[in-house]
C-alpha cells in the first residue's frame, strides 16, 4: 500500500464540496490505489454542517480514506497537504460591487496562501476553484513567496469540458472525439472557447461546422453556461465544478496525452505578459505543465485572448494593495 496523500478543501460544507470530496476519498482523482486523508476547512458558523460531512464520509467506508482532519483553522488544513483545493469563497451579496467582491475574497485568499506557503508541502499543488478564480489563485500565489508561483492554478476545466461537449453535439459525434480543445484567459463570461485548433474525430472542427454557430453560438453558450444552470437548476453547478476539479488534479499529478486548459502564471507566451493567472493549452507530464507552444493565433483570435487578458489585469488593479 502506497503512503497515504493529505489533501486540503477547502469550503468542505459548500455544494461542490459535497460531491468532491466523496469522489476524492473514492480515489477518482489519484487512483484506487492511493489512500488519502482529507483535511477539510470552513468557517465557524459553517463548523456543524462540516461535522455531518465527516459523519457521511465515515459512514461511506471508503477503502482509500485513511484520516478526516475538520477544522475552521487554515494552519491545520494546510499542514504538509500535498494538494490543496481552494473551493470556499465569498459570494457575491445583494449590492455587492464585482470591487468588493474582488476585496472581500482577496482577504481570504490572502491568508490562506500565506497558510499555504507556512504549511503545507514544499511540493503541493493549489488548485483555486471560488470565484474569481483566477485573481484569487494570483493572491494567494502572490502571498506564499517560499513556493513557485507555478504551484498555484485556477480552474478552467469546467470550461473546456463544457466546450468539448458543445462541440460534439453540434457535430454529431462523442466528446471522446474531440482534440485540441482551448479555452484562453479568464474563468468569466469573457473567456475565449478556441475552435481554430480543435479537431473533431481527426478533422478540422471548422470541416464540421459553420464559422457563424461558432461565434454566434458556441462562444456564448461556453461563456454563458453557469448562468444558464443556474437558471435551469435553481443553483450553481456543482458535480460538474466538481468533477472538473478532480480532472484539472488527475491530470497535472498523473500526466494526460491531451491538451487541457488551465489557469496559470502567464509567462509572456501568447503575448501574454505575467502577473495575472491566465488560462493556456497545456500538456501534463511527470507531475508538471508545459504549455503548448507555436499554435498560430489569427486576428479574431488576438482579439478575443486580449479581451479576456484586458479583464484579467482590471481584476488585479482592484487588489494590486494586497498582492504584497
Ligand atoms: P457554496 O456557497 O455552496 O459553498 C462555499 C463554502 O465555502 C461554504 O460552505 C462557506 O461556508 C465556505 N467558505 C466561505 N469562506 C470560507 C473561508 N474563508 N474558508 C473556508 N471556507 C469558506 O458554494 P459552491 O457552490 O460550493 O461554490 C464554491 C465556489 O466555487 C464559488 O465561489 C463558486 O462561484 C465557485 N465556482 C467556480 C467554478 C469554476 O469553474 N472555477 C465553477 C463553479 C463554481
């Protein structure tokens, strides 16, 4: 038997919590064969729903679940965890400016790196799920100087599956068909879902659709798709958020053969210069992202990925006082 992994949640009693943190202790995300002790965080007032969570975990008997740490204290959900999964955040409350919304989850993220860079294994890997997604990942990386920026992602995952799925459809064929699929920026009705490299069952999805469902459609729908769960479900997504996550970790820590999207420091590539989490293709192999270079970027293009970076750099105006 394999020693066992920590891995930190955070917001354990929220929704997404619910199901990831049971298909996590199933071994979805790291394997049958790897035990896990999950070290599960929330705040006070959320400590006795937090409790009942433990209750059902236990009561599943998972094979691979060796320990549950609950607690309302970040020093002691972060200690030695090998991953941590950044889901609890501050929604936004009635009048809230999208301002205070940066403000009010740039304090908690701000401690928490700092829990994170004070804790938790020199080797661990962040993944930053709560809203905004992507600034939240930039100020806790920013406030855990000990570790490499590059050890701290944002969820992008939920977008790209919702992409490659929309695809599919459209085309008429299995989302196991699809390559290639991009996602450029940020996690927010401004990212760029990127047909122009994406092959469907080995062609050019452009072979198998129009240029005007693309951006009349597609775009949209990939950009719109929370809103619209919400409004047909009466709550967010959450097993799909879930879900995505447990892929975004699977890959980085086990490698994939397919280009996925994901949040990371941006590093001039693209164009693209750093100090925002910006979402590129990457490839995952031996436990590390590379993005994938030299992909030609057309005019359309340009100006899409530059919007959504526009975006990101006016997120990290409003917090630039807490990024240390
Ligand atoms: P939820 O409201 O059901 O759960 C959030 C939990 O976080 C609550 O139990 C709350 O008590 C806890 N929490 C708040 N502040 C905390 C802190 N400082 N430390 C620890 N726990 C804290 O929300 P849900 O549905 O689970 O979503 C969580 C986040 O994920 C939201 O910000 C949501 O917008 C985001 N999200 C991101 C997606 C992505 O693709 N990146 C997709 C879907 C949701």
């Amino acid at each position: 038997m394999k020693d066992p992994v920590r891995i930190a949640i955070t917001g354990a009693a929220g929704q997404i919590s619910y199901s990831l943190a049971f298909r996590i202790a199933s071994g979805d995300m790291l394997g049958k064969d790897q035990p896990v002790i999950l070290q599960l965080l929330e705040i006070p007032p959320a400590m006795d729903a937090l409790n009942g969570v433990v209750m059902e975990l236990n009561d599943c008997a998972f094979p691979l679940l060796q320990d549950i740490v609950a607690t309302d204290d970040a020093n002691v959900a972060f200690k030695d965890a090998d991953f941590a999964l950044l889901v609890g955040a501050r929604p936004r409350g009635p009048g809230m400016e999208r301002k205070d919304l940066l403000e009010a989850n740039a304090a908690i993220f701000s401690v928490q790196g700092k829990a994170i860079n004070d804790n938790a294994s020199r080797d661990v890997r962040v993944l930053v799920v709560g809203n905004p997604a992507n600034t939240n990942a930039l100020i806790a990386s920013c406030n855990a100087p000990d570790l490499d920026a590059g050890q701290f992602t944002a969820m992008m995952r939920l977008d790209h599956n919702r992409a490659k799925t929309q695809l599919a459809q459209k085309a008429g064929k299995h989302v196991n068909d699809v390559e290639q699929m991009i996602v450029w920026g940020n996690h927010s009705a401004t990212q760029y879902p990127d047909l122009a490299h994406c092959k469907v069952a080995g062609k050019p999805a452009f072979d198998l659709v129009e240029r005007d469902w693309y951006e009349s459609d597609f775009i949209p729908t990939v950009q719109q798709r929370g809103a619209a769960i919400i409004k047909a479900r009466g709550a967010s997504s959450a097993a799909s958020a879930a879900s995505a996550a447990i892929d975004h970790m699977r890959d980085w820590a086990l490698g994939t053969d397919e280009v996925v999207s994901m949040g990371i420091p941006a590093d001039g590539s693209y164009g693209v210069e750093p100090g925002i989490m910006y979402s590129y293709p990457v490839t995952c192999k031996g436990g590390k992202y590379e993005i994938v270079q030299g992909l030609e970027v057309d005019e359309f293009s340009r100006g899409r990925m530059k919007a959504t970076e526009d975006e990101l750099r006016e997120e990290r105006a409003a917090v630039e006082h807490l990024l240390g």
